[in-house]
C-alpha cells in the first residue's frame, strides 16, 4: 500500500482541495449542497477546525482549514466529510460514476476521487495568495463574471468583514493568479 508523504504541522493551517469522481457535477444540486453542509458539521462537531475560507463548485470543493494546537490530522477529518457525504447522498438516490476492481475491492464508492490534493500555508504571503485563489476559483473556471456571483463562497463573509471590496476583481479574467497542478485547479 503506498505510503503517501504529507506535511503534518499541528495547529497549522491547510489550503485542500477535493474533486468528484469523474468531475461529475453532483454539487449542482441544492440537495447535495446541504448534505455536505451537514457532513461537514459533524465532522467539525467531532474533530473541531475552523473553515477559513471555502468554494464549493459543482463538480470540487476549495478550502482553508486551520486545526488545532496540538492537531495535525487534517486526512481523518476529510476521510469523515466524504465518507458522511457519499452514505448520506447515496442514501438520498444520488449517483455515482463507474467503479473499478480496485474501487470495488477497496470499497471506494464513485463519488469523490480517491484522494485529495493538501497544501501546508508556510506563512502570510502563501495564505493570501490561497485565500485570494479559493475566492478566484468561480471566475477562473468561467461560471461568473466576478467572485460577487457566485453563491456558494466564503467570498460574501470577508465582504461583510471588510476584507474584500464588493468589486474585488472586477470582471478581469484572473490575470496573474496562482495556478495549481491542472489536475487539481
């Protein structure tokens, strides 16, 4: 079994980004949107984080969490959310794309890809440029014009909070920003 190398930093904070299987677009769908909400309250409710920043696109999920002092597990904690959201979501007649041997025999459903892509924030500057790349994400995949359109980002709160201007980015088409592995972005 590999034996994958993760940066562990207890009470640090991780920018995370988890895909669908087959990029299936199972969060356009209020009622996916809410299981998730609730899978990932319980998982905060037993393995407490706080949820710096979040998108959630149809098809993946962008987010910043930071854990707790003395807390490096960020891997159990994404293993519950999907686990919670895949039982609540087949249970609720959600489907699931194609299943390999290996996905069978190692009883991985088709919901989510098996793994998750998990950055360690190594100071301000690295967190900025996460945070600003989470809010950016509907933009840069082309579902809106501006951050302000897209309903399900964390992009409203930091509005409210004063960290962002409403026009933050006006409707420039992301020059300049981070860009991730394609196979995460």
């Amino acid at each position: 079994m590999p034996n994958y190398r993760r940066w562990r930093i207890e009470g640090g904070t991780y920018f995370l980004v988890v895909v669908t299987h087959e990029r299936r677009c199972v969060f356009a769908a209020g009622w996916a949107r809410r299981l998730l909400k609730e899978a990932i309250a319980a998982t905060r409710r037993e393995r407490p984080f706080t949820m710096e920043a979040v998108v959630l696109l149809p098809d993946h999920l962008y987010m910043i969490w930071r854990l707790p002092e003395g807390d490096a597990n960020f891997s159990t904690r994404m293993a519950l959310i999907k686990k919670r959201f895949t039982v609540a979501y087949l249970a609720a007649g959600g489907g699931e794309g194609a299943c390999t041997a290996s996905r069978g025999k190692h009883r991985v459903r088709g919901v989510w890809e098996k793994r998750f892509y998990e950055h360690a924030i190594r100071g301000a500057k690295d967190y900025r440029m996460h945070f600003d790349y989470v809010h950016l994400n509907p933009v840069k995949h082309g579902l809106v014009a501006m951050p302000r359109e897209w309903a399900f980002s964390s992009f409203h709160r930091y509005v409210r909070a004063g960290v962002y201007e409403q026009d933050w980015c006006g409707d420039q088409r992301v020059p300049g920003v981070m860009h991730l592995d394609p196979e995460w972005a």
